[in-house]
C-alpha cells in the first residue's frame, strides 16, 4: 500500500497536474509506447484529442511525430541516446521542444515503458479477442481491484475510497466516451467516403476505382472504434504508431572502442546528477521519482531473501544492478560474480524477459520461476524491475540533456 501511494502519486503529477505538456500531447506518448494503449486512447478523447491523431503518427503534428526516435531508443537500446538527439528535438523552429517539455516527455516515456514490464512481468497478458482488441485481463488472483485485494493488509480507506470513485467516474464517462467515438467514426467514414467521391469526379471513373481498390474499406486502420454492441475496440492496430517495428533490444555489449562506453554511475548517478536536473526542469518531479525510488528499496523483502539464502539488501541490490547491467550501466563498487550467486539461471531468465521483451512473458513463465515463492513476492520483484529499469532511462536521457546544455 505505501509503495501503491507513491506510484499513484507521481503517475497523477505526470498525467494530471500542472506541467510544460498539454494533457493530450501526455495521454499521446503514452499511446505511442505500445501498452496499455486503449485505457490513454480514452483519456486522450476525454481531456480534447484530436480524433483524427489516433489514426496514426501519420496524422499528428510534426512536433510530436520526432519524439517517435527518442521514444523507440530509449524503449529498447537506451544507451544509444546522444546529445544530437536532444539537439535535433531542441533546435529553434515551429516544431522544437523546449527543455521542460522534453524532460515532462522523457519522464513519461520512461514511466511507460517500465509499467509496460510489470503489467506483463505479472501475469497479465493481452486478450486477444474478437477483431483483435487488446485488452489486458488479470491471469490471477480474480477480477478485484489492487486495492480491494489488499484493503485487510493494511490499505488506506482514503486511497480506497480515491480509486473507487475513480472507477466509478471512468464508468460514468464510458458511455458517452463510447457515444462520441461512434459519432466521430460515422462522421470520419462519411468525410472520407465525399473525398473518394470527390476524387472520382476529378480523376475519372477507371482512376476512381483503383483508389478504391487500393484503400479498401475507407475506414480501414481508423482507431478507436465502436463494434455493433457499443463496445470500445480500440486499438485494434498498434502499427499505425509504429514507424520501426523491427527495432528491439540488443544484447549490450562492449566489443572495441567503437562500441558504446559502459555508463559508469560514478560518472553519473540519480542522487548526485539526475534527481537535480529533472528537479529543476520539471518543478518537483525528482521528490516524487526519489520518493518512489527510495520506497521500493525499503520494501521488507526478509523472506524472500532468506529462501536465497542472503540478507535482503543483497538479494534486491543483485536484481537492480542485473537489471542496469542489460542497459549497460555498471556499479564499480559492487562485484559482479554475486548475481551468478544470487539470482538462479530461470530467475535471470525471468528478469531479462520482464525487463527486455515484456510482451514475451506469458503465464507460463510467470508460473514456473519460483515455484516456492508467494504470488506478492513475485510482484515484489517486478516492482524492483520496474524501478530499476525507469532509473535506467532516465540515466541515459538526463546524461544526454546534461551534455547538450554543457
């Protein structure tokens, strides 16, 4: 429940509160990072989007079409972030970011991407049901809500009463969601069909006809939509916000100097360099990220740590340092050979899948790692992968800022 607050809190600040982003511009990159894709489609309609934006990057302003770059390297290969990416986004002209703007950005691609490894990491997994909707469905334990499950254990009646009324206002708001999404695919299906017509007219019948065998249905690859029932499908084609789908993670690996230099946080750390920068760029963001940080480091771990054998600071030290070891970020400080020790061949299976590819991770996997570890203690752990990989990115993108400002 305390760490639960904490999460709450920062995600509402990047979200909701005051900030150099307009709202929609937020709930859009958060589109763009590929998860939990239909929840911010339906914030992105209720805080004023452009319905005409959710047919694909094609159709949003240039601005926001250059964080794509950033948004795919910082997602997969972090450590390929340079000062000239932040250049090419800072330089003076109609489509440039300024600082605040891009470290609000960052902040929520990075805040994400890292959600986008526990929402898998635990169990859960897209529901692929009819016409290819997306929807994530809880694998266990029941349809409860976070908060319910846990309300015995010592949850506040204050933060339950806060995500109640939350769900019950998304319910409100569903319906007439589901109205003006309807209306504004009628209409878009109908502006397109006066196009086509209009076209045919200019270009000539048989000229006509190969548009319209060529576009298929005029309304095709339009998201959101609205099936017979009023249901929202969503997404139904991630492509369309996609521009390098091909692009993933790659083993990080230092091979020659031509390779990328290890990240030495001694060099560069979240307490002496990152917390002040984001700090300073995007009033209070670093309390509430150092708050989080610090949280899930104090979260008690004593059993988990004794089945493996060790005191529970090494044991969550091993899991954050082989998480920022994959990104290529290394402590000088600590030894290395303590993983092998520590973290057993499927647990580190487990970690890189969760951190690397999170929408590999299936059930199965989530099952067969620690058979004799509780449910929470497994989301304990992907609590310390999601913190440990959000920090990574940050590290990458806030050294990037820092070198472009120097």
């Amino acid at each position: 429940p305390q760490y639960l607050d904490s999460f709450l809190k920062t995600q509402h600040y990047l979200l909701h509160m005051d900030g150099p982003l307009p709202f929609d511009c937020r709930h859009y990159i958060a589109i763009m990072c590929r998860y939990l894709v239909n929840l911010h489609l339906l914030q992105f309609l209720r805080v004023g989007g452009d319905p005409q934006w959710l047919r694909g990057l094609d159709f949003i302003p240039p601005k926001l079409r250059n964080l794509n770059e950033i948004n795919k390297i910082l997602a997969h290969r972090p450590w390929l972030i340079t000062k000239e990416h932040i250049e090419k986004l800072l330089k003076i002209s109609e489509r440039s970011w300024s600082l605040a703007e891009l470290v609000h950005a960052v902040v929520l691609l990075a805040h994400c991407h890292a959600l986008a490894s526990f929402v898998f990491g635990c169990g859960c997994e897209q529901d692929e049901g009819p016409g290819g909707r997306g929807s994530l469905k809880p694998l266990s334990p029941g349809n409860q809500c976070f908060c319910e499950a846990t309300a015995s254990n010592g949850c506040s009646q204050e933060l339950l009463r806060i995500n109640r009324k939350r769900s019950l206002d998304s319910c409100m708001e569903l319906d007439s969601l589901r109205e003006r999404m309807q209306r504004i695919h009628v209409e878009t299906e109908g502006r397109e069909e006066m196009r086509l017509l209009q076209q045919d007219r200019e270009e000539g019948e048989g000229q006509g006809a190969e548009v319209g065998v060529r576009n298929g249905n005029p309304s095709a690859g339009l998201s959101p939509l609205a099936d017979a029932d009023g249901e929202v499908t969503g997404a139904t084609n991630l492509a369309c916000y996609m521009q390098d789908p091909d692009f993933g993670y790659q083993d990080f690996a230092r091979r020659d100097e031509d390779q990328t230099q290890v990240f030495r946080v001694q060099d560069y750390s979240w307490e002496d360099h990152g917390f002040s920068l984001v700090n300073r760029l995007y009033s209070d963001i670093g309390y509430l990220l150092d708050e989080k940080f610090r949280m899930v480091d104090s979260l008690q771990s004593s059993a988990m740590a004794k089945r493996q054998g060790c005191e529970p600071s090494v044991f969550k030290r091993g899991i954050w340092n082989y998480v920022h070891c994959m990104f290529g970020i290394r402590y000088d400080d600590y030894d290395y050979a303590e993983v092998n020790q520590l973290l057993e061949r499927m647990l580190k299976v487990y970690i890189k899948t969760v951190t690397c590819y999170p929408e590999k991770t299936n059930l199965e996997m989530f099952d067969r790692f620690w058979k004799q570890f509780k449910h929470s203690e497994k989301v304990h752990v992907n609590l310390l992968i999601l913190e440990a990989r959000m920090q990574a990115e940050l590290l990458y993108a806030l050294q990037a800022i820092t070198q472009y400002m120097i």
